[in-house]
C-alpha cells in the first residue's frame, strides 16, 4: 500500500464514455482515455485491509494489491510482470469481466471500491503500447504434440501455457477465424478485434498452430486427433443455445443471439455477405429477450444498425439498486446496472413471459406477453402469471438471448463417447480429465456458460493438469485443483 491515505483522499473514478450521438455511428471501443495521474489516484485507494477479499473474489487468483501498488508507484514494467504472473490475457478480462473482484473488495463494504477492472486494463494497454508483451519461449522442447479444440478463452489461455512447457501445441476451430466468442460473440464496441489479434502474434510466435475451419467430428475426424497427438483438450465452449419452444416459434425474423452477432462482426472484419442472409436491426421495432450480457451486446448491436424502436425483456424482476440483505459483501453484487448499451436508448421490461408470436406472410410482426409473479417454495423458483397484464408490442425482428444449454453433443462429442454430468456438460475428474483417457475438458464446455475469468483460470488448470500427465511432474502455476 504505497499510499495510507489514498481511500480517504480520492473517490472512486472511470474513464468517460464517448458520447452516445457519436459513438453509436461507429464500431469503435465506447471509452476516452483516462489520465495516468488519475490512474495512479485509483491505484492508491487500494487500502491496507489486512486480508484482500479481491484474491478471493477472482477466480484467477491476481495479485491485485500488488498491481494497484505499483500503478501508484509509476513502476508499470513491474505491474505487468505481476498481472502476467496469473492471467494470460488481462487485455480480455479488463474489458469484458464483469469484477466479481471490485464486489468483494474490502473498501466496498462502506465505499465506492477499487476501480481494479480499469487499472488491470490500462496496465496491459501500456505493455504492448511499450512492447513488453513479448513471446516466452520454452528452454527446451518435449516432443509430446497436444491438440485443443476451441480457440475461446479456455482453450487459448490452456494452449499457452502448454506451449510454453515446452510441448507442441496446435488449436483446432471450427470457424474461419481463431478466437471463438472473442472474435465472433463479443461486439466490436466492447473489443475491438485488433486487441484479439496482437495476442494472437504472440501466441504463434511462440510456437501455437492454429488451424481454422477444423470442425472437429464433421470435417476433421476426432478419432484422427487422438491418434495424432498425445492428448486432446476439449475447450468448445458451451453452445448449445436455449429455446423459446411457443406459439409463432417458426415465423421468420427470429433468430438466436448467436446467429445475429457473428454476421455484424464479419462485416466489421471486412468480409462480403449477402443481404438475403445477413440480419439487420434497421428500421426495424426490434425485441431482444433476455436481459443479460448478451442481450446487451444485441442491445448496443442493434442500436449502431438503426433499429426504429428497442424493447429488452427479462423474466426475473428489476434488481435492486442497492445490495439487498440477501447479497451481503463479499458475494458479488446482484444490482441494476445500466451498461453503456442501455445509456444508448431501448426500454427494459422486468417480470415478463413471452406467450406466442404473431405474424403476417409468414414473418413476426408482434409479440405477446404477460406480466409474471416470481415465487420461490423450498428453494425452487417459479413463476406464476399476472392475470389481466397482458400487452402486445410490435416486433419485427426478435433476438433469443437467453443463455445456453451446454456443449453441442452432435459430431465430436458423440465420436470421442465422453461421459456427461446429469446438466449435460461434459464430466471431468479432479485431474482435469474426462472419461476417456487422454482427453481433457476446461471452460465452458464442461462447466456450463460462465465468466471468461473462470474460462482462463480452468484453462491454465487444464494446462497443467495436461503437462503432469505426460511429464509426471510439472512447473506450470494454475489457480484451481
């Protein structure tokens, strides 16, 4: 703690974010660049607090007062040594975790906490700003070859660390391009992807292969990668999108979260598609249903498209704007939150179901829903319909947000026969492994849809769980057993 005072002397701060007029004609990051000697007073309200609840809070274990420390003592080469000693890829966790570290800092028990995610970021800006990102390479080579599927978080963060033991480590995706939901999942106004793809450099320097458009179990063969390599990671993320099974389900003019913001992204790569086949919010009365992350960047998406009107629908009531007695510090803060895309325009909806679609020639053109009671009996919830708070609204394109179901099972999985759990991810022992020897399982896939933070950690715990098995011992750190 470099500064005693510092939680006294300064309040908590952000950058500011363009103006919304401006921003939303372009596809670029949404924030200003913030002041060093700013950054530095954030840095110095790190306190004292004997025991940093933030370790605690992130998954990935980051050294977090140790960083804040440094930033207010000007030593950046040192800040990014101490951030890279337990996160591969901080330029990704710094724009798109959503902090359970700043929910169980200590300061936030009575203040505002410690703006960590802006320090984290601005950190690894600096770095590559510097050119101190540079490939580590191994001292020497193993000989063994491993195989990774799904270039998402997980899948990168295990890759590296693999490849930095020393063994030859090539990722398969099935997309054209590497990246997962990094590249095709996250808009270009959350990250853009020139920041996906210096980390990428980095990474084939060092000695990954990456190999696109590998749909493993349609056109490349599991059983070919098994036979090829001297273990498998599973890191495919989970994909498997969740239904809206009603009445009008078939009309045109809905579609998954999933099959919507790829296509933008691809545009904003440069690439040509076809208007027949790309979907577009323009001029459109448009309708996201669920109010999470993903519907956020639906949200933030549709906006820069010129959609006539926006309507996000949730199921579970509005949150509170506090913490409620339920959520007590230090769990991570379930309150309302308005993230740059709500500043951007649209209405919320708390406590509503979606009932049917309705439709003309074959296309939606309404919704119908209802107001719902949400109950709770022994621990399980429910939901319980408002009788006369019926409403129809106009919807013209409608855009399923609403979470996954897990990993797809058709193709790879069904080839490898790897044992699932009864929430349909895939099972995995404490070693990492699945139930087919040699095959491992990290991230989302085998954990269900999660945070990238976790993604990362369970990626690098992969990793050495991988190098152990085949070297019978291993150096590789990892925050999770």
């Amino acid at each position: 703690m470099g500064k005693p005072t510092g939680f006294f002397e300064y309040t908590r701060e952000l950058p500011r974010r363009r103006p919304v007029g401006e921003r939303v004609r372009d596809w670029r990051e949404v924030y200003l660049p913030f002041a060093q000697e700013k950054l530095q007073a954030q840095g110095a309200r790190c306190m004292d607090c004997g025991i940093p609840f933030c370790h605690d809070g992130c998954p990935l274990g980051n050294l977090i007062p140790d960083w804040n420390d440094l930033v207010y003592r000007n030593r950046w080469r040192d800040a990014i040594d101490s951030l890279h000693a337990t996160n591969n890829f901080p330029e990704f966790t710094g724009r798109l975790c959503p902090a359970p570290c700043e929910g169980a800092c200590v300061l936030g028990i009575n203040s505002d906490p410690v703006t960590i995610k802006q320090i984290e970021v601005s950190i690894i800006d600096r770095a590559f700003e510097e050119g101190w990102v540079r490939p580590v390479l191994p001292r020497v080579r193993t000989g063994k070859r491993i195989a990774v599927v799904g270039s998402g978080p997980s899948g990168l963060a295990c890759a590296q660390q693999l490849c930095r033991a020393g063994h030859a480590v090539t990722v398969y995706e099935r997309a054209d391009r590497i990246g997962g939901l990094l590249r095709y999942g996250i808009p270009e106004f959350k990250m853009e992807k020139s920041v996906l793809d210096r980390r990428l450099e980095q990474m084939e320097e060092e000695g990954v292969v990456f190999r696109p458009n590998s749909h493993i179990g349609v056109n490349v063969p599991a059983g070919k990668l098994r036979r090829e390599h001297d273990a498998l990671v599973l890191a495919g993320g989970a994909t498997h999108p969740r239904d809206l099974p009603i009445p009008g389900r078939e009309l045109k003019g809905i579609h998954f979260a999933m099959e919507y913001l790829p296509l933008q992204n691809r545009r904003c790569e440069g690439d040509t598609i076809a208007e027949e086949k790309f979907i577009t919010a323009e001029g459109k009365h448009t309708v996201i249903i669920g109010g999470g992350d993903t519907g956020a960047d639906c949200l933030g998406t549709v906006h820069r498209q010129g959609a006539a009107s926006v309507l996000q629908l949730e199921l579970l009531p509005r949150p509170p704007d506090e913490r409620a007695s339920s959520n007590p510090w230090p769990l991570y803060p379930q309150v309302f939150r308005t993230s740059s895309a709500h500043e951007e325009g649209g209405e919320r909806l708390y406590s509503v179901s979606t009932k049917k679609f309705m439709g003309e020639n074959g296309r939606v053109k309404k919704l119908h829903l209802v107001t719902v009671e949400m109950k709770t009996d022994n621990g399980r919830m429910s939901f319980a319909d408002v009788p006369g708070s019926d409403q129809e609204f106009p919807a013209e394109l409608v855009l399923l947000a609403m979470g996954f179901l897990g990993p797809e099972r058709k193709g790879m999985l069904e080839e490898l026969g790897v044992e699932m759990t009864d929430r349909g991810n895939v099972k995995r022992g404490a070693n990492w492994m699945t139930s087919v020897p040699g095959v491992f399982t990290c991230g989302d896939m085998q954990r269900g849809q999660s945070l990238i933070v976790w993604a990362i950690a369970e990626g690098r715990s992969c990793a050495q769980a991988v190098d152990r098995h085949l070297m019978g011992e291993t150096l590789l750190p990892a925050p999770l057993t």
